[in-house]
C-alpha cells in the first residue's frame, strides 16, 4: 500500500495530467479551458485556408466553398507560462523521517508548437534492492491550450511491469488506448494485454496535462475549477480545489504558497489513495514546492530539492 501511495504523488503529484478533457461543467469558479473559451466566443472564428480553384477553370466561373470552422480545442490560446521555456524539478519523496526515492519533472519545448512533460521516479538504493521502483511518464501536448496529444507511461514497481499509451482522436471524437502488462520485461513475455478506445468531447486533458494546466490558473482562494480527463479506460471529472495561501519551509528557502486539492467526482485513480494536496508558490511560476498523499500509516511528501 505505501509503495501504491508513493507512486500517487509521483503520478499526479507528479503527476496531476490527474489524464482528457470534452466539454467543462458548470462551477463555482471557470476553468481555464473555460475562459479561453468563453473569450474566444466574443472573436471572430479561424478559417481553413479556402481551396484554390484549378487554373483551367476561372475563379468566377464557382463560388467559394465556405471554410470549414476549426474544432474548439484548435482555437485555444496558447500557453506562455515561464516554465514552458524550458524546467527541470527534482524531488525527494519522503515517508515521514524516511526518504523513500526521487523524482524529476521536465518540461522540454520543441520548435513545432509542441511541447514534452516527462516524469520520471525511482526508490532509493536501500529500497530498490528489494522493491526496484523505476517509472517513466512522457507526455507531448500543444502548446495552445497544453492539449495532449500523446500520454505513455512505463511503471516497473516490484514485480508489475507496465506499459500503456494514449493517443488523443480529437476530431475523431475517441483517446485510443493500449495497455500491456509483461511477466518479463526483458525478454517481453506478455501477461496481459488491451487495445480499447474511450470516447470523448474534444478537451479532455492526461495526468501530465491537467498538472500543468492548473499552474497557469488564477488559484484565487476558495474557488473550483473542473477539468474532464482521460485516464486508462476512463473518462472523468477533475475537480481543482483552492484552499488558502501558506507559507512552507523546505532546504530552497520559505515560499509563499497556494494550496491546491484535486479530487475526482466519481470513482478514478485518487479514490482509494487518500486525499492529495499540492502547494505551489504564490507567483507566476507556480511551483509545486511540496505534494502530500495521506494514507492510513501517515504521509507520503515529494519534496522540491532543486529547480533548472
């Protein structure tokens, strides 16, 4: 159970892409995806480019076909967060005096108007030596609207060899999904193995996305925001709660903070690992200085050790 816990924080604390998005419901507080939306209502809407008519035909000789409007996630705005430049967070994850691993959070942009969030988690020496702990998170989205593209993940915790991938069919309404499980996973020997689909709505975030996506939002104190999200063979709501602002110590220095609690409405993968808290600072940065996973035998903290 610890060790399910640690990885909690890993993957949504590291990871909260918490994984994709269709249409918001209505809270308290819109979302980002929200007001993006609801500022680009009050714009006028890209086109495609029109087809060009042949050369042996004249121009006046047929009407222009109207452009067919882009889908809703193509239209958001795109993100400028100072991160999306480029960062690398590591971490130590902690049970309570004893410090159980580490992890990375990278954020690699590219010159195509995408950008690679990867995460990566490890036990320590002591631990890995008789519980290996060693998972990869990748994920490419969009730079507008940090829409997710591609989610795959490989987890090697023990004896439970996993590797899944999820690609996003905005248009084509679906979030592919292919899910294997391996006896050995250096000679490949397959345990178990699925290709299924989920249908969606066109928003839909991963884990990795929805993380990032709520380090752009305002975190005004006791709001909400919600997100749709894909995870494995699922589709469900995200709700984003802001609790108050802290100050938190950790070895970098004290912090202004804003406390943020992701919970799931409905069953998903936070339901049974205790509730998740993630602190970020309190400037445009919004850096996850500390997340906590509470379980029964106390907590588990992933906390941020260095910053690039």
């Amino acid at each position: 159970m610890f060790y399910r816990a640690l990885k909690s924080v890993l993957l949504l604390s590291l990871a909260l892409s918490i994984s994709s998005m269709a249409a918001e419901s209505p809270v308290s507080s819109l979302s980002a995806q929200s007001q993006s939306a609801a500022t680009l209502d009050k714009q006028p809407q890209s086109s495609a480019t029109l087809e060009t008519p042949s050369q042996s035909i004249p121009s006046s000789s047929r009407a222009s076909a109207p452009a067919k409007p882009l889908s809703k996630w193509q239209t958001l705005p795109e993100v400028n967060a100072p991160w999306m430049k480029g960062e690398r967070l590591e971490y130590e994850l902690s049970w309570g005096f004893i410090t159980a691993g580490y992890a990375t959070l990278e954020v690699k942009p590219r010159k195509d108007g995408k950008t690679e969030f990867l995460t990566f988690a490890t036990a320590n020496k002591t631990v890995n030596k008789f519980y290996p702990v060693h998972d990869t998170v990748y994920t490419l989205v969009r730079n507008k609207g940090l829409m997710t593209d591609v989610f795959r993940k490989s987890l090697h915790e023990g004896t439970f060899h996993n590797k899944s991938l999820i690609r996003f069919n905005r248009d084509g309404k679906k979030a592919v999904l292919s899910d294997t499980v391996f006896k050995d996973p250096v000679n490949h020997y397959v345990k178990r193995s699925a290709d299924t689909s989920v249908t969606i709505e066109g928003l839909e975030h991963s884990i990795m996305s929805a993380f990032y996506l709520v380090r752009t939002l305002p975190l005004k104190e006791g709001s909400t925001s919600r997100f749709s999200a894909v995870s494995g063979e699922k589709r469900y709501e995200l709700k984003v709660v802001i609790h108050k602002r802290e100050k938190i110590k950790t070895d970098l220095g004290e912090f202004n903070t804003v406390k943020v609690e992701p919970v799931l409405d409905g069953d998903g993968i936070f339901k049974s690992s205790g509730r998740i808290f993630i602190w970020f600072t309190d400037d445009e940065r919004r850096l996850p200085v500390l997340m906590q996973c509470e379980i029964k035998l106390g907590s588990i903290k992933a906390t941020l050790t260095k910053v690039k």
